[in-house]
C-alpha cells in the first residue's frame, strides 16, 4: 500500500500521493494511509466486538474498553 500510494521525497521523507501528508517513517505512512480507508481490512475488539478500519483506532478504541470491562 505504501509502495503505490507514497512517494519519496528529495530528502528521504514520504510524501502521501492523495493529500500530500509527509512524514520522515514509512510506519507512519502506512497508518495515514490505512487512515484513507484504503485497506480492505478491518479490525475488531476482542473484548466487546466493535470493528474499525485501522490498527491505531484499534488501539486506541482497546485502551479505553479495557476500563470499562
């Protein structure tokens, strides 16, 4: 997904194709990206069940049904 939907800048760092977003990780790049709804994946809580389209919703979505669970 980076490889297609990123480009590399002259000074090394990222460059989102889509919106321009630059960053100097390819890590980063990749949660913007999933961040466009690009992936056909989505992830779901294993404590209460609800499904979002990215990792780092995921996480962040876990740290807050952890207290009240």
């Amino acid at each position: 997904m980076v490889a297609s939907h990123a480009a590399r800048t002259e000074d090394g760092k990222f460059s989102c194709t889509l919106c321009q977003h630059v960053t100097h990780k390819k890590y980063n790049m990749r949660i913007h990206l999933e961040a466009h709804e690009l992936s056909s994946k989505n992830y779901s809580c294993t404590i209460c069940g609800t499904v979002v389209t990215t990792r780092q919703l995921l996480r962040q979505h876990q740290l807050g049904c952890q207290k009240y669970y």
